[in-house]
C-alpha cells in the first residue's frame, strides 16, 4: 500500500468551487426569479386564452351558449365557465350551468375585465361573442382583460383580446 498516492480533493479546493458556485447562484438567482414571474404571467393569460377559445368551440359544435367569466374585487385569481342548452320548445334557460371558481397560477391575477361593459359574456351557436342582456338578439360583445403579477417590484402585464368575431389573441 502507498500511502504518498492520495487520491480526493483538498478543504482548500472543494471550499473554492464552493465559494464559485455560490457567487454564481446569487448573480443568477433574481434573473431567474423574474423569469419565472414573467413565466406565470404568460401561463395565466395563455390559461385564460385558451378557455375563451375552448368555451367558443364547444358553443359552436354543440350548439349551446358557453359562457366566460371574469371575477373582479377580492378575488382576481379566479374564473368560471358555463354552458347553457337550449330547449326541445327553442326556449333557453334563465340561467347557465356553472364551473368554478377555477383558480388562475399562483402570485398572478386577472384586472380590468370590460367585455362591453360587463365582466363576462357568452358565445352564441355561431361562434360570436355577446352581451349578457335579456333578450332574443343581444348585440355583439367584444373587450379585454389583463393578467399581472402579484409579487411587488414585478410589473409583468399581459393582455387577452376578444374581437367581435370571437377572436381571442
């Protein structure tokens, strides 16, 4: 046995890359962060998206009006859908059937929803938007709403967009 072959490394080396290591964790550390804040951001807002387009698609292949909407106050991390079928006697119902509260990503929240006028609207079976009014014929809707950040000192906004044909962007 030879005991002049040591094999490993010295305390003096292993607390050098040690020290490196840690100096380049806490440079990249807040960029990182921010990413993944703005990262949250864009998922709740593609989240969002996606439902409005989801809701549009089943109102025109199941023929029913789906409804999309937007919670405002307290709670702007969450939303609902809804669906409503039309009768055998061409009547519909007086009020949707809802899912929710669907609960957006963590430290992100839905602002300033205005669907003309009103934090929702609904999909008729031809694929427009419409204005929650009582009536056979509402007028057409269109509008926006903003997702943000929650955490302070991050100022990520992303905004979703319904156009009168039933885009969404």
């Amino acid at each position: 046995m030879h005991f002049n072959d040591r094999r490993g490394f010295s305390l003096l080396e292993l607390a050098v890359v040690v020290t490196i290591s840690g100096l380049i964790l806490a440079i990249s550390a807040p960029g990182l962060i921010r990413h993944l804040n703005r990262q949250r951001v864009h998922d709740a807002a593609h989240e969002l998206a996606d439902e409005m387009r989801l809701a549009r698609q089943k109102a025109v292949a199941n023929g029913t009006r789906n409804y999309f909407y937007t919670q405002y106050g307290t709670n702007q991390n969450q939303y609902w859908t809804g669906v409503m079928t039309q009768q055998t006697n061409g009547v519909w119902p007086s009020s949707p059937v809802w899912r929710g509260p669907i609960d957006l990503p963590e430290k992100t929240k839905q602002i300033g929803s205005n669907f003309s006028g009103y934090v929702y609207f609904y999909y008729d079976p031809q694929g427009r938007p419409r204005q929650p009014l009582v009536g056979s014929n509402p007028p057409y809707s269109s509008g926006s709403v903003k997702v943000i950040s929650t955490v302070p000192g991050i100022t990520d906004t992303t905004t979703i967009s319904l156009d009168l044909s039933g885009s969404v962007w």
